[in-house]
C-alpha cells in the first residue's frame, strides 16, 4: 500500500476516529519532565486561560 492509499483510508473513516487520541488528558510527571514538556505545559496553561477568558465573556 502507498502513501496515498494510507491517507484514503484514513480520509475514509468517521471524524471521531480520525481524531481518537487527540486532546486527552495526560498525566505529568515533574520528576521525568525535560525543559520542553515544562514549557508545552506553560503553552498549555496559557492556552486554556485564553479559552476559559473567551467563553467567560460570551
């Protein structure tokens, strides 16, 4: 199978299985975690302000 078949296949496929995985909750370690998991953690926090900022207003 070719790439582009692979991608068929996956176009293929419902929504919600396309995106199985995505935004779950994971858990954090703060004895295993290296410069970059703290700061996609504080990208992370910072994004989930900004979200809770919008719907607070609307």
């Amino acid at each position: 199978m070719n790439q582009s078949d692979n991608r068929r296949g996956r176009a293929a496929q419902p929504l919600s299985k396309n995106l199985e995985g995505h935004n779950l909750d994971v858990e954090f370690s703060e004895e295993r975690a290296d410069q970059e998991d703290w700061e996609a953690l504080e990208r992370s926090e910072r994004a989930d302000a900004r979200q809770n900022n919008k719907t607070s207003k609307l």
